[in-house]
C-alpha cells in the first residue's frame, strides 16, 4: 500500500481514454494509477508529488509561428525518432472537438497547417493547460517532457529502434536497465498493476522513464532550451531531461 506521506516522483503519459502515473519513491518504484483525468491525477498526488513530469506540450502559442524551440531542438537530437516531435496546436485550436475546425483556426492563427497528431493530443493538452492555469500549486510541480527525449539522454545517443516495435521495446528497455539494474522487475510490476485498462507496454515504458527522469539520480534535471521562455500565460516552454552534460542540441 502506497504511503500517502511519501514524497513522490511521478511519471504520467496520456493514453487517449486515460492518464498513466507511475510513481517513484525514496527506494524506487511504488505504484502505478491510472486516472480518468489530469485533474484526478493532480487529486491524488497534490500533497505527495514532488515532481511529476507528464509527456503534453505544456506552453502554447496564441498566434503567430507555432514552433516552439524546445520541440525543435528536441528533434535535432533524436535523430531517427525526430519525427514523433509534434508542434502542438495554437492554443484556441486544442478547444476544438473536430479536426477540421482545429485545423482552420490553427491555420487562421498560425499560418500553418495542423497535423493530425497534433490534433489527437489535443484533448490531452487542453486538458492540461487548463489545469495549470486554473491551479497555480500545479504549475509548481508539473512539467512538461517527452519519453523519447528522456531515453535519448539516459541513453547517450540517439535511439534507432520505433517505439511500439519489438525492437523498440528490446532497446528501450537496454537503455533503462544501464540506468538501474532493477529497471526489468519495476517495468514488469507497472504493467502488471495495469491489467484491465487500455494501456499499452509502450506506454507503460514512457511512464516508467518519465519517472526515472523525474526521480533524483544519475546526472542533473536539464531542460532544453537551457533557458526556457514563457508563454502569454506564464507557462514554461521546455522539455525536461536528466543527463550529466547538456544535449548536444542546445
């Protein structure tokens, strides 16, 4: 049973139907949850979370160029897995419920169009940003990163293999058991703990490394870019990482 007085370092990827916490404590991996909602997270782990580091954009642009910095330079070091950095949609743009209405106000906003995997984390991403501007003591402790990003720089080098494959999966898993030795029993207790949702085990992977990331060890929390701009809400624009020298890519 989990310690509700506990510090907690915490993982979250967002699956569509549902967001995947895995949480890490001051002897490694304590639980998985699988919530209905950001908010439901941020209930549960509110008192307890130290960090959580959750796999949305968060910072969005109101208009203008929608590129953001930290998703460029994240592509220039990803090397083969450059391409599953999105450049999320405006901000106006993530309330829109059809793709083809999305698509128009990204584009009146932006000047670009909108990809479809832009607009599939849109829900997620709106989801989010509404939480973070709605409860400051969130903002405080979420923040935003990419699992690829966090396998790239606990790896050392930029990953060859496509996640969701079974090499992908084969490689990812290398990375983290240099990491940690015990990164093969934690990834098999968190898929484990969730037999019955809809979660996948590339899923349960980027949960695991978020919270690796998250979690104080080897190497610093480092964000790309070094310096981190806001947003027109006050919102930090990056990409948290762990690493002991900075990316290449800054």
């Amino acid at each position: 049973m989990a310690d509700d007085a506990a510090d907690y370092y915490v993982g979250i990827t967002w699956c569509d139907e549902s967001w995947l916490a895995v949480a890490f404590g001051t002897e490694g991996f304590d639980h998985v949850a699988v919530c209905d909602g950001i908010g439901d997270c941020w209930a549960r782990y509110e008192e307890t979370a130290r960090r959580i580091l959750v796999d949305l954009p968060v910072g969005l642009v109101e208009s203008g160029d929608p590129a953001r910095r930290c998703d460029d330079l994240a592509r220039r070091v990803l090397g083969p897995q450059a391409g599953t950095v999105y450049t999320p949609p405006v901000r106006e743009a993530t309330r829109k419920r059809r793709y083809s209405a999305a698509g128009r106000v990204h584009e009146r906003k932006s000047g670009e169009a909108l990809s479809e995997a832009a607009f599939e984390a849109r829900d997620g991403i709106a989801m989010l940003d509404e939480l973070l501007q709605e409860v400051p003591e969130a903002a405080a402790v979420i923040r935003s990163s990419d699992p690829e990003l966090c396998f790239r720089a606990l790896a050392g080098d930029p990953l060859e293999q496509p996640r969701g494959t079974a090499a992908g999966y084969a490689e990812r898993m290398r990375v983290l058991a240099h990491y940690d030795r015990d990164a093969a029993p934690t990834v098999q207790r968190a898929a484990d703990e969730t037999a019955g949702h809809a979660v996948t085990v590339a899923d349960v992977l980027d949960a695991v490394v978020l919270a690796y990331t998250a979690a104080p060890g080897d190497g610093a929390l480092r964000t790309l870019p070094p310096e981190p701009p806001t947003d027109a809400k006050g919102l930090p624009v990056e990409l948290v990482y762990r690493a002991s020298a900075a990316l290449s890519g800054e």
